[in-house]
C-alpha cells in the first residue's frame, strides 16, 4: 500500500489493490484533490480512519444521452414544483449532505475536514452544487467536481420525494448541453442505475478522462 507524503503524487490509479485504493494518507488540500481528480482517484473515508483514496476497478458513470427520465418524472418536472438552481448554496448542499440520515448507513463518510475543503474547492471555482427548492426550502441538491469535460458526483440528497432525481436529471442536462463526456457516479448503486448510470472498466474512464 503506498503512503503519500507531503509532495505532491500519486501513483498511478491502475496500480490500486484489488478493492480499489491507490493510497492512504497525505491532505485534502486544494491541490492533492484536484490532482486526485485529474487521475481518476477520490477520497473516501470515515471520520476514525485516515484519509483512503480510491480508484475502484469498475466506475459506475453516466453517459449524457443515456439518461433514464421515467414518464412520472417527466410529469413531476413540467409540473413545476421544484426550482433548480446551480451552484448558489454550496455549503448549505454539502452540510445537508453530511447531515441526512441514509439507509444501512450509520454515519458518514463526509467529515468536517471534508466539508471545509470542498467549500475552499468550491471558492476556486472547482466544486459545484446543484440545488432543488420548494416552497423557498432547499429539499434537495448534489454537489461535485468539475473538469470541464467530465463532471465527478459526489453525493447527493433529498428532503422531499424525488428531490434529488430533480437535481441529477438537471445537471445531467446541463452538462449535455455544454459537451460533457460523462457524470462521473464513482460506485454503483441502484438509485443511479435506474437513471442511465452503469459501470465500465477503470482502464475505460481513465482513457475517458485522459481526452
């Protein structure tokens, strides 16, 4: 397992051990998150453990012309009960992410640490959010990293039924629009799956991020 130091490296994600994890240790600065990033590694780690980064041999992504809007969706989209706006409550997204209770989850995996960083990555211009209002109350948003031809998902919530679809299906037609290659949705699961989203191989998204 290699153990970074303070420059800043990491070893290449093809090198990870067979979970996933390329290294352990160093910081959440600015810099090492962004280079993370740029070489298909992010970090993901409990508020006891030290800092894990990760590449895992299989990345669930979302292609933008695949996008999954059910026929009730679209219904609940033109009925215009929610307003999205993006990227003008970061930290109100990114706390409210850390807060909310999920299923067979008994905390999170979005420490302090974690919080200040991406609202710093967040006043460079790097991490964006995307908000879900009703009745003037947030209700649900996502937030990540964004590098211009490839939008990295980092966690998403909802307070109100379907919230947080609102607010992935909007980003993902934003980043159609603007010529994104693809929403980067790290690990599987079955929420994503129903929108569009499946897995391809590490050495795939590498090549995909690497354009």
């Amino acid at each position: 397992m290699y153990y970074l130091s303070r420059d800043l490296y990491f070893p290449p994600a093809r090198q990870a051990s067979p979970e996933g994890i390329v290294a352990i240790g160093g910081d959440l600065s600015p810099e090492r998150l962004l280079l993370a990033y740029h070489n298909g590694i992010f970090p993901w780690f409990e508020d006891d453990e030290p800092i894990l980064w990760w590449s895992p041999p299989e990345r669930m992504v979302l292609f933008p012309n695949e996008l999954k809007v059910s026929k009730s969706m679209r219904n609940i989209i033109n009925r215009g009960i929610f307003k999205v706006t993006f990227n003008i409550a970061f930290r109100d997204v990114i706390t409210n992410c850390r807060n909310i209770k999920r299923d067979g989850q008994p905390g999170t995996w979005i420490t302090p640490e974690m919080v200040e960083a991406y609202c710093e990555l967040n006043r460079l211009g790097k991490a964006k959010s995307v908000e879900v209002w009703q009745d003037d109350k947030l209700v649900g948003g996502l937030y990540g990293i964004d590098l211009g031809h490839i939008f990295c998902g980092e966690s998403m919530f909802s307070k109100a039924s379907n919230a947080s679809k609102i607010a992935f299906i909007a980003l993902v037609k934003q980043l159609e629009m603007a010529g994104y290659l693809l929403l980067d949705c790290q690990v599987y699961n079955d929420h994503l799956a129903s929108l569009g989203a499946r897995e391809i191989y590490r050495e795939d998204f590498l090549d995909i991020l690497k354009r």
